[in-house]
C-alpha cells in the first residue's frame, strides 16, 4: 500500500472514531490536550469488553490472582525500580523553533529520502578521520543484522550512538522549522508526571503518577501470596491508568501521555523461567488472534541481547501491523529477581517466598506480560475496519469479534405502525437485561444497517410485517449480510450463543 494510503486509513479511523462515538481529542473545546484521549458512548463498550475479555483470559484460571493497586505509591518505589534514574528519554530542542524531540522517534519525522542523503553526506565527510568511519561501520552494522537494510533503523543508531550522534545532528535540518545545526546536544528527560501528596509543595512530598502497573503488583507480592495461599508458579495480574510524560505522542493512541496497561507478573522458581516465558509467549499471542485479530498482521519481535533492558534474561514484543508499519502492542519480559530484590533492598523488608517442600528461601523470578489496553483498542479498531461495496454502494463496517463489539444487537421495526413499534420495543426491554443493545426507528432499514455496520453491532433484529402473524423477526448478521428468521421468544439465547458470552 502507498504511503498516501496508509495515512488514509488512519485519517479514516480517526474521523469514524469520532463520528460513531469511540474516541474523542480530550477537551476537544479548548483545543485539545497532546496525548490525551476520550472514549465516547461506543469507545468504552469497546475498551471494556477488552479490559474483560483480557481478565477473563489471565486471572479465570487457579494460577492467577488479581488486584487493584493505588496509582499513586511510595516515592522510593520508584526510585527502588530504578524510573527515577533511568526512565528516560534522549531528547534534543531546536535552538531556532525551541520544538523538542526524541532521539529516537527524530527518524520518524523526515522521510526516508532525505533519512538516506544525510547517512551518506555524513558518510562522505568523516572519509578521512578511520576511527569515526570504523564506528561508523560497526553501527550500521549491528543495525543491519538486527533490522536488515532498514534505513530508518541505520539512521536511529547512528543518533543514538554517543560518539557520532552529536556530528550527525549538526548535519541535520529541524523537521520543525527547517533550520540546519540548530539542534542542542542530547539530554536526558525523565518521563514521570510528579505532583505533589499533602498540601506542603516541597521535595518532601513529591509523588509520581505511575509510569507503569507492574510496581503495585511488586510490593504486593507478599500480601497476594500470603492471602491467598498460592505457590510457585503463580501471578497477580492488573488493569489500570499509567501515565508517561511522551515527548513526541504520536499515531492516535499508540504513543499517548495517559493510557491504560494490562499487565500481569508470574512468579516461577528461578530453574524455571525459560518454560514459563514460552509458555506466556504462545498464550498472549493467541489471545490476540481468539479476539479475531488477523494472524498475518500479528508477529514477535524477540529483542537482541545486546538491546535487552537491564533487568531483563529475555524480552519479546508482539508487534501488530499498524497502517504505519509493525508497532508493538505487548511486552512479554523475563525480569528475572530484579525487582524484588530492589524493593526488599529499598524497603529493608524480605520479599523472599518460602518453599515448604525444599524448606528453602528464595527471591522468584518474574515472567512479565504487559499489554496497552488503549494500544491494542487502536490495533481491534484498525484490524477491524473494512470498505466493501454492496449492491453499487459503499458500506464502512468495523468487523469486531462479537465478544468485543461494543453493541451486540440492535433492533428495528420496519416501520413505525401497525404494532411494530410496540413488539421492538418489548424484544428490546427484554434483550438489554442481558447485553447492550440499541433501538433504533429512523430511516430506511437499509440505512439503519449501515450505522450499526459502521459501528460493528454483529446482529440487527427486524420487526416486519411477517412478525405479526408468526412472531418471528429476521436476524441479519453483520459480516456476511445473511439474514434468518428467529422465533422472537428464543432472540435471547440465539444472540448469547452466537456472542458465546
Ligand atoms: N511494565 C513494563 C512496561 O510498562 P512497556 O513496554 O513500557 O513495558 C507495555 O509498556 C505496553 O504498554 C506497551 O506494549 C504498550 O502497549 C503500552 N504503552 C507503553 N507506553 C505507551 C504510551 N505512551 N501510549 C500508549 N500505550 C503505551
């Protein structure tokens, strides 16, 4: 697909995402916030049904407790996971224009071309000094055996490089203002939000707002375990905001300041981690495609040892392909001990599980799983979008796997008289005990169908004239158009089958 096109697809998602009600720019009147999104009356159907459909897979089963942990914690937690040292970002401001980037989404603001004329200008100009041309070849190098003849993946290392990061800056024209050598030399930015607990606002009582989920489930590993009497192997999953102050947001709601994780730590003896970290490779990539993801569109992107962060033995993204390219959506990590042995370091309270069988002490090593909710909501709402043509006309229809689809059934009379008001409204009082729904009389069914197409209701009921001698409705179903009748007392249990809910 073209470029062109692929930024379409998204401008279209963008647009149907306002126009149906699933997501809105926050505080839309006054501007907008960067970074910070709404979900409308369809959105959060949507995220919910995410929400519940990843807690149904990860804590419906013996090995799995959940919690609900305060975003706000103790400020030594982070500083004991090491955020407050090392959560950060390189980032460069234009003297000229005063815009601020990332280092390593800079690339991602030129276009390739230009991406390839600066590699080889700065090739060109360092020809005669060995020791920069010999970095300069071992860095695309290494770009190359990771990310193959990616010029965007050259052009990154080649910035983050220590040596040869501020000469190739100097070489560069701000994407902003279009001035060349105005950039300052790479400084580090913490990307915490802080705020301030109790009414003093000094060092004393700064707290962030957590960056991740994972910590509150650290420091209660103990309390889970201990409460609920689990052994090793187990975890504790949870879902919840987290916050990172992004220099670049980016693509929607792949790259926002606040948004939602679902994540989830599994605690194994340490001789055990391999198995379990394949173990949960294989169960969260399948989740994906058991919610209808496309399995063409889904792939691992296993990370480098040399890449790997350093708490962690291994480390995979399951990466969806975006209208932009591949982009993750979940982090699956062994952190081996490190983070309880850093807060039992921190907080001077043992963390160590206790073996009754080996009457032996010892800090587990955590198998991670640690998706976006609001990340994979933009990859079902992408995976799900289609433009197909019916009878001459073009009808939009988000494919949703009926578990996740924000409205299950709505339901029509055909047309506002004879009784058929009446019997759609009593199909629809007794369908909404059981899952939402929506009545709707306006138009020409036709156009009814295409509304609920667009918002991916998998069944739209029809009251007819048929129904006033039969009691049966027509059930037409969303993907394929068919249509049935249904007896109108057993609508019900039809829909709950088909949503298998
Ligand atoms: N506890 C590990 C952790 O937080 P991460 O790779 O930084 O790892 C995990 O984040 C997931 O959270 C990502 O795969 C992505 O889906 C989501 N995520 C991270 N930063 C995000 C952001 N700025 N906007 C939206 N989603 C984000």
């Amino acid at each position: 697909m073209a470029k062109e096109t692929q930024n379409d697809v998204l401008e279209k998602i963008v647009s149907l995402s306002k126009r149906r009600g699933f997501v809105f720019q926050s505080s839309e009147i006054y501007g907008g916030l960067n970074g910070c999104w709404d979900y409308g009356p369809h959105g959060v159907e949507l995220l919910k049904n995410i929400k519940e459909e990843w807690w149904r897979s990860m804590t419906y089963r013996e090995d799995v407790e959940g919690i609900d942990a305060s975003i706000l914690m103790h400020p030594k937690v982070w500083e004991a996971s090491g955020h407050v040292e090392n959560f950060t970002d390189p980032m460069v401001d234009c003297k000229q224009c005063k815009a601020r980037f990332r280092i390593d989404t800079l690339g991602e603001l030129i276009n390739e071309k230009k991406k390839k004329k600066a590699i080889e200008e700065f090739k060109n100009k360092i020809a005669g000094n060995a020791n920069l041309t010999h970095e300069f070849e071992s860095v695309l190098s290494s770009a190359a055996s990771n990310n193959g003849e990616s010029i965007d993946a050259q052009f990154t290392a080649l910035l983050e490089n220590n040596v040869l990061s501020p000469l190739v800056l100097a070489e560069l024209n701000c994407p902003q203002c279009g001035n060349k050598g105005t950039f300052t030399a790479a400084r580090q930015f913490n990307l915490m939000f802080k705020t301030f607990i109790g009414p003093v606002e000094d060092a004393g009582a700064v707290v962030y707002l957590r960056p991740e989920t994972a910590q509150g489930i650290y420091v209660n590993f103990l309390n889970v375990q201990n409460s609920s009497r689990q052994k090793l192997p187990f975890g504790i999953a949870q879902t919840g905001k987290a916050f990172r102050n992004e220099i670049n947001t980016k693509n929607f709601l792949f790259r926002t300041r606040e948004f939602e994780q679902m994540e989830m730590q599994y605690f194994v003896n340490p001789a055990e981690d391999k198995k379990w970290y394949d173990y949960w490779k294989e169960q969260r990539i399948n989740w994906y495609k058991s919610m209808g993801m496309t399995e063409s569109k889904l792939r691992f992107h296993d990370h480098p040892k040399e890449k790997l962060a350093h708490y962690a033995k291994e480390a995979t993204d399951i990466e969806y392909q975006f209208p932009f390219g591949w982009g993750e959506i979940e982090g699956i990590h062994n952190r081996t001990d490190f983070d309880l042995s850093r807060h039992e370091k921190f907080s001077g309270k043992s963390l160590k599980y206790f073996d009754e069988e080996s009457k032996e002490k010892f800090i587990p090593f955590v198998i991670e799983t640690s998706a976006g909710a609001s990340r994979s909501f933009m990859a079902f709402l992408i995976d799900a979008y289609y433009e197909e043509e019916v009878k001459g006309e073009m009808r939009s229809v988000l494919r949703f796997h009926p578990r996740l689809a924000p409205v299950k059934a709505a339901i029509f009379p055909l047309v506002n008289k004879d009784g058929m008001p009446e019997i759609a409204r009593n199909i629809e009082t007794d369908l909404r005990k059981y899952f939402k729904v929506f009545y709707d009389d306006k138009g020409a069914v036709g156009r009814r169908y295409r509304r609920q197409d667009e918002a991916g209701t998998p069944f739209c009921i029809t009251v007819d004239t048929q129904t006033l001698t039969d009691n049966t409705v027509t059930v037409r179903e969303r993907d394929s158009m068919d249509q049935v009748r249904v007896t109108s007392g057993v609508l019900k249990q039809y829909i709950l089958e088909k949503v298998s809910l």
